[in-house]
C-alpha cells in the first residue's frame, strides 16, 4: 500500500491518482472468490469490482492512519 501511495504521489506526471490506482489494483488486492465460482459477468460482476475499488481508495488514502 504504501509503493501504491509513493505512486499517488506522482499523479501529476501520471495521471495514476488513488482512484485510478484503486481501480487497476482492486481486483488483485481484493481477489472475490464468489466472483470466480459463480462466473458473475455483466452488473454483478461490475458492482463487486466497484466496491472493491472504494475499499482500495479509502485504504490508499488512510495508508498512514492505517499502518
């Protein structure tokens, strides 16, 4: 989380702020085993993701409360 915020730092070269970075990363970080096993597609699929890219933003936002 923290080489995640070291990269927020540099969104004005990158353009990869907390939100961006939240989205690319968010499936990865937090992997939904319901997601895989069910085979969700489509809204389901979407919702899940979109949740988990606001849990990742909050945490790369509160890193240093957090850690």
């Amino acid at each position: 989380m923290r080489h995640l915020l070291r990269m927020a730092a540099h969104s004005s070269q990158t353009n990869m702020h907390a939100r961006n970075l939240a989205i690319v990363w968010a499936p990865n970080l937090l992997r939904s085993k319901d997601i895989e096993a069910t085979g969700f597609n489509g809204t389901a699929a979407f919702m899940e993701v979109r949740v988990q890219s606001i849990v990742v933003e909050f945490v790369l936002t509160h890193v240093e409360q957090l850690f």
